[in-house]
C-alpha cells in the first residue's frame, strides 16, 4: 500500500508502467516502502495509523551506521528508521535473489 502510494504520487504514467514491469526495481522500492522502518512495538498500532505514514518525510534523519527513531505526528506513531548500512545491505540481498534467479541451472 505505501509503495504503490508512492509510485503514484511521485513517478509519471510512463515512468509508473515501467516500474510495474520490472520486478526487481518493484521489490526494492516495496522493501523500502514497507519494510525498512518499523513501528516501535510498545505502542498500539491501527491500520489508519499506519496508512498516514510518509516516510519520504522522513529519509533525511535515516543514518548512516545507526537507526533512528522519529515520531510522526501524523500517525501519532514512533518509528524506527532503519541505517543506511542496513538499507544497503537489504537491497543488495534483493538484487542478489534476483541475478540467482536468472541464472541458468546447468
């Protein structure tokens, strides 16, 4: 849901189409969309909750070496950004699941 949402909002109608046909590029902006923050598990979390939650608000307080935590008004909700390095390495793995599977079994 945030990922499409920000397809949407930020890419253009050829740009968005080219994007839906490139699996790869759309698992990485689907790990970054959803799965590289989380929710600080202490708190009560409704789906209207998390539905306002932008993190292109939020991606310049994400660090190199270290999370950060934030909390998003919006939502009401703390949020822990995950580093950079770890972002990296996410995506790296993604990319990597991706060349395995293009690669003839012999």
């Amino acid at each position: 849901m945030a990922t499409q949402r920000h397809i949407e909002q930020t890419l253009s109608v050829e740009q968005q189409l080219a994007i839906q046909n490139n699996a790869e590029k759309l698992s990485v902006l689907d790990y970054v969309y959803s799965s590289s923050f989380s929710f600080n598990g202490d708190q009560m979390i409704l789906k209207s909750q998390k539905a306002l939650f932008n993190l292109d608000k939020y991606e310049k307080f994400r660090q190199q070496s270290c999370n950060s935590i934030i909390f998003d008004e919006a939502s009401g909700l703390s949020v822990t950004l995950y580093s950079w390095d770890e972002v990296d390495r996410q995506i790296s793995k993604i990319k990597l699941n991706f060349q395995l599977a293009e690669c003839p079994i012999r």
